[in-house]
C-alpha cells in the first residue's frame, strides 16, 4: 500500500511540475513548445486541459482551443470560464455567448467575462441586458466592466449614472470613467470630472498627464506632472514620452536626466525620442550607456540605422542581438524592401524560424513593389496565416503590374474584404485605364454597405474625368458634400480636374476658391484645367497669383503652362516660360516640357527649329517628343521630317499602330503614293494591325462602353446599317477620312 501511495504522489508531483512548465510556455507565447510538452504527458489532469486551452486561445488559436474543450474527459468551473475567457480575448463574441448560455452553473467570473466580451466589442445593450439580469449581489468588478465599456464607446452619462448607483464605489471605478474622457481626447469634461473625485492615486494623476499628451498639451502635461504628490516611474515616462513624440528632444532629455530611477522602458522611451527625430549617433551613444537592453531597445536602434540607410550598420546590430527577434528582423527586412534588395531581404527572412504575419506581409509587400509577382505568390500561398492586409497588398501588387485580371480573381476570393481591398481594385482599374470598371465597383461598394472614403471618390473623379462623364461626376460631387470628405484637399483636387476635363471650368475654379486649404496640386489642376480648355491667357494669370500667394511651381506647373502656350499659339509666350524653368528656378527641364516645346514650334510651322532643338537637347528624346513632331508635320504637310520623327518613333514603339496611320495620311497628302506603300508593307512585316476603337458614352447618369467590333449589342446590325449609310453619304461628299487609304479605316 506504501509502495503505491509512493506511486501516486510521484505521478502527482510529475503532474505539477509538467503543468506548471506548460503554463510558463504558454504566458511567454511559445506555444510549439507548450504542445509538445502537452502531447508527451502520459497523466493529463483538468488543470493540464486548462492550461492548454487558455494557450491556445491567447496565441489567437481558438478553434484548436475548442476541439480541446470538447474532448476534455471532465470539466469544472474553471475550464469553461477559460474557454469563454478565450473567445472573449480573440473578439467571439457569438461562439462566447453560446458556451456562457449551455452553462449549468455559472459564478461571478463568468458573469463579469461575459459582460466584458459583449462591452470590449461596443454591444453595450447585450452588456446591460446580461448585467441587469445578474444574479444576486453584483461585484464592483462586474460594475468596472460595465462603467468602463460605456466610457470607452464615450457614454459618459450612462457610465456616470452607473457609477453613481454603486453601492459600494472603488477608485477603479472612478479610474474607468477618467480613462475613457482621457483616451478620447476630452480633457475639458475630464478635468472637471477628475476634480470632483472623492479621492485619487497616482494611476489618476497619470491617465491626466497621458490625456493632456494625447492632445498635444504638453503645457497642461507638466504642470499636472508637478501637481503629482508622489509621482512614480510611468508619471515620468509618460510625460518623456510627450515631449520625445512631439520633437521636443532637449526638454525630454532634461526631463530623462531628472528621473530618479529610470527601467528599461525610459531608456527605450528616449532612445526611440532620438531615433524619431533622426538624431542617430545620439541614439548611438545612449544605446551604449544603456545598464540593461531589451528586445525593444536592439529593434528601436536598428530601426534608427535602417531609417537613415545605414543597412549595413543595422545588419552589424542584429547580428550582436543576444537574442533574435522577430520585430528586429522585420525592421531590417523593411530596410531592405524599401530599397528593393529583395535578395538581401529573403536572406534575413529565411533565418527567421516562425516570422509573424508583418514579416510575411513585408516580405509580399516588397516583391509586389519590385514587380516580381510570381515570387510575391509563392510566399502568400506558404502564408500559415493570411489577414487582410496579406489579400490587399497582392490585390494593389497585381493591379500595379497591370494584371488586373488576377488582381479581380483575388479580391472575390477574399472572405472578409474592407474598405482598403476596394480602393486597391478600383485605383488598380484607373491606373490600367478601366474607367468604366472602376466606376461600376464604385456603385457596388456602396451597395455593399462600406463607406468611401477620400481615397475612393478621388480615383472615382479621376475615372469621370477620363470619361468626361460630368452627370457621373457630379452626382460625386453632391456624395462628397453629404460625407463630408469635400473637405479633404486630394478628393477637392480630384473634383478640380473632373470639373476642367469636362468642360466646366468656372465651376472648377468655385471649388478651388471654396476649399479650406490648398496645396501645390490645387494650383496645378487649376492651371492644367485652364490649358486643356484654351484659356492660356488665364492660366499664365493663375501661375502669377499663385506666385503671390507664395507657392513656388514645380515641374507639373510648367507643363501645364507650355501646354496652354502651345493650345493658344503663344510661341514667345511658351518661350519665355521655358527658359525661365533653369533661369528662375532651380529646375532642370526633362522630356515631358521639350514635348510641350516641340509641340508649341510645330504648331507654329517651325518645324525645323523644333526638330534642332530636339538634336540638340542635353536628355534622350523619348516616344512623345517624336510624336508632337510627327503631329506638327501632319498639321503642315512635311513629310521630310515626318520620315525623320517616324523612324525614331518606331523605335520607341515599334507596334503602335497609330504611329504608322499618321506617316502614311502624310505621304498620302503629298502625293508620295510609294511611300504610302512602304508604310503598309512595314506594318506588314512588323505584324501591326489596327486595334478596334473603344468609346463611352453617359446615358442617365450611367457610363457605357462599346467598342467598333462589337456584335454583342442588342442593336448592332441596326447600328452597322446606319455606319455604312453615314460613310456612304462621306464619300460622296469627299470627307472620308484618310485612313481608308491604308484600309484602316
């Protein structure tokens, strides 16, 4: 009996010692380890299950969690509470209330827990509802819970209410209330409440030094900071961490050196204050003196180095790192991305035994950037976990290297889609010139329920814009104003520019003159806006007040200028502008204003001088410049050049059909049949062949496309019968297009 009672109580001791190293694994978040010290236990006890489960759950791993729960051979009080407390941590609301609900006995945790679930994810009513049926006397905790979810979701007036009908009020409850008018900014009601607190520790001097910094009033910070009776290590971190946040280094360095005792976390609050204002080799030198260095202070210094682009130096200090972290890894590995080293960058992944999903998602993120899609795939299909952020950055990577087809496969392939999975399709539809899809995706957002935001309606108005889809673009307009995003200085641009590009260009320049603040781009669109519809007199005007107001052009400025010259045959006008470009300003001309230039002489007939000047420029001419002077040689009828600027162009783009059509109309003009003879005979040989035109129209505030060959449409014969018939009565009268000399027609 001896010998089995010895027996007993080993296994027992086995036991404890086992559960207690799984609940150690478990708190510091290794749960691999925690696993595998759960599947060798030969003697499981109901505190093992627990463990496990309440492992589970707080590394986000609820399904495994509940799969325990359920093959538990026994459970007490505590397991159930465990479970619930995990679906509560990881925002179940629905799977929490449906354990809480099977319960047979409950006590006054699981009440609270179930409280505070309802109250973390803002369904106060459930909360309420839950806590007025509590049975018996209700604890101050399950008050605190309650008080504190009505403030957090700034119900003040219930909270208050709540906290005056305690029978027995704490300082928590008091704290709770404070906290929320802090968290939320609201300094003036919080003062007032704070003064009339029966009684306050040091945790409510901080929340109001933490309010007053959350504003941005440092002045009110300090002089709550004195008012402190004894102020302890997180008073005067909070108050570092003000000053270091808002630049100001040498009052928080003062403040620092006043600290009588300083932990790790004001080391790392004034290291991170140096790196934030770029002062790195300060940051340096603090690094050194540091008694004792955490994982935050080896990522916040390597995060310096990477910000100012030492990467080799950054690279030197995670190799010292006593002890790898995957923060500090992800910030090198950031360093790398945005200096698109992508193999530098997989180098350090690859050490990095369970990146988390910010690693994953950097690592996608700088193959998307790069172009590399293929590599970007690879990794998101070995993705352990995906988030929404790991979706959006392969919709955005796809729709930036103009594969718009896979960017639309993933995005209806997404569960969970948000705000940013729609604007990464529909700026992706505007940048591949899909203004008509971007449009229709638009209209589903918002059938869909999710708001635009400024983001949105900006690649919207620039898809009307492209359209001159004016109903469209007003019915934006009016949008904006009800969502109150007209006030956001990108979307009251992109409105500027739809105005302009359909027309309406007094109305654009009333919403230049109503916005609250305009910036550089505002003065751009205008000027642009004005040059598209040949008001070149006005935009040279707008430049000047623009030059009044103190805003100095950049290079966008002067090709809207060049361009409004070159519309209006303001050849000295243009001249002037473009010389006082390198004269005036410290800006160099590049390819985009010699355009423009060539395209001012050509107009002008001065074909000749545009063509030396376009020899003689200091850069390469590239694909619009020869096209503004093959233009200007149709408009003036020289084919000599023509040949010239024809020849480099096919260079740039060597199957643009457009290109070809233009020499060929101009040879046809002079008479040079031969010549016309050797284009086609070219577009032969280079297998170019004219691509089916695509228009829009807008009928009834809808935007519909249809392109030449399109049999689809219900009334396509019909609309072919007329086409003939219209050309027909073209040719008689001689206004047939020259075109049809190549058969493009």
């Amino acid at each position: 009996m001896s010998s089995q009672l010895r027996a007993i109580g080993c296994r027992g001791s086995l036991v404890f010692t086992q559960n207690l190293k799984l609940t150690q694994l478990a708190k510091s978040g290794r749960i691999e380890e925690a696993i595998g010290v759960f599947r060798g236990m030969t003697n499981r006890n109901t505190v093992t299950y627990n463990s496990m489960i309440s492992a589970y759950a707080k590394n986000g791993r609820v399904v495994e969690a509940r799969r325990l729960f359920d093959q538990m051979p026994y459970r007490n009080l505590v397991s159930w509470n465990t479970m619930i407390a995990g679906y509560s941590h990881n925002g179940c609301v629905v799977e929490a209330a449906e354990l809480f609900d099977r319960m047979h006995k409950r006590d006054v945790f699981s009440w609270t827990l179930m409280i505070t679930c309802y109250t973390r994810n803002g369904e106060l009513e459930e909360a309420r509802r839950l806590f007025d049926r509590m049975p018996g006397e209700k604890s101050s905790v399950c008050y605190n819970a309650m008080i504190s979810g009505y403030a957090k979701s700034s119900r003040f007036e219930d909270a208050i209410e709540l906290l005056d009908s305690m029978p027995c009020k704490d300082l928590v409850s008091w704290n709770s209330v404070l906290s929320g008018y802090t968290q939320k900014g609201k300094m003036g009601m919080g003062s007032k409440f704070f003064d009339r607190m029966p009684e306050k520790d040091v945790v409510s001097w901080n929340l109001m030094v933490e309010g007053f910094v959350r504003v941005g009033d440092l002045v009110s910070a300090f002089e709550c900071f004195r008012r402190i009776p004894d102020p302890n290590v997180i008073s005067w971190v909070t108050l570092l961490n003000g000053y270091c946040k808002s630049g100001c280094i040498i009052e928080g360095r003062r403040i620092f050196d006043q600290m009588p005792e300083k932990n790790v976390v004001s080391w790392n609050a004034m290291l991170a204050g140096y790196i934030r204002c770029l002062r790195v080799d300060e940051a340096s030198q603090l690094f050194m003196e540091m008694p004792e260095r955490n994982s935050i202070s080896w990522t916040t210094m390597i995060d310096g180095y990477v910000r100012i682009g030492k990467l080799s130096e950054a690279r030197n200090l995670l190799n010292m790192m006593p002890f790898k972290d995957v923060v500090a890894q992800t910030a090198l590995i950031n360093g790398y991305v945005q200096r698109m080293k992508m193999d530098e960058a997989h180098h350090i992944f690859r050490e990095i035994s369970t990146p988390d999903v910010v690693c994953w998602n950097t690592m996608i993120s700088g193959y998307a950037q790069c172009g590399r899609m293929d590599e970007a795939l690879k990794l998101f299909m070995r993705m352990p976990k995906k988030d929404v952020v790991s979706w959006n950055t392969m919709i955005a990577g796809y729709a930036q290297d103009g594969q718009m087809d896979k960017a639309i496969q993933f995005f209806h392939e997404m569960v969970k889609k948000n705000r940013v999975s729609w604007n990464c399709v529909i700026s992706g539809f505007i940048q591949n010139g899909f203004y008509v899809e971007a449009l229709q995706h638009f209209k589903m957002m918002r059938k869909e329920g999710k708001d635009p935001d400024w983001s949105t309606f900006a690649c919207a108005l620039s898809g009307c814009a492209n359209l001159v889809a004016l109903q469209v673009g007003t019915q934006l307009h009016n949008l904006l104003l009800k969502s109150g995003h007209i006030i956001d200085i990108f979307a009251a641009n992109a409105l500027i520019t739809m105005y302009a590009r359909c027309g309406r260009i007094l109305t654009a320049r009333q919403v230049f003159d109503e916005m609250v603040s305009v910036d550089l781009v505002s003065w751009n669109s205008l000027i642009a806006g004005h040059a598209l519809n040949g008001y070149a007199k006005a935009a040279i005007s707008i430049f000047r007040e623009m030059k009044k107001n103190g805003v100095a052009p950049d290079e966008v400025t002067f090709i809207g200028l060049l361009s409004a010259c070159s519309h209006a045959g303001m050849v000295d006008d243009g001249l002037e502008l473009f010389y006082s470009m390198s004269r005036d300003y410290p800006m160099t001309p590049v390819a985009e204003h010699y355009a423009c230039v060539v395209d001012l002489l050509g107009r002008a007939g001065r074909l000749e001088q545009a063509l030396k000047l376009v020899k003689g420029m200091p850069i390469k001419a590239n694909a619009s410049i020869w096209g503004s002077l093959l233009g200007a040689c149709r408009m003036h009828k020289n084919p000599e050049v023509a040949n010239v600027a024809a020849e480099k162009l096919f260079e740039f783009e060597p199957h643009n059909t457009s290109n070809y059509v233009l020499l060929s109309n101009i040879h046809a003009e002079a008479g040079s049949w031969a010549e016309v003879e050797r284009v086609r005979v070219l577009m032969k040989e280079r297998g170019v062949w004219k691509q089916p035109a695509r228009s829009w129209i807008e009928i009834k505030n809808e935007v519909h496309s249809f392109s030449s060959d399109d049999s689809t449409e219900p009334r396509a014969a019909e609309v072919f019968m007329v086409l003939r018939v219209l050309n027909a009565q073209m040719r008689n009268i001689g206004h047939m297009s020259d075109s049809s000399l190549l058969g493009c027609g």
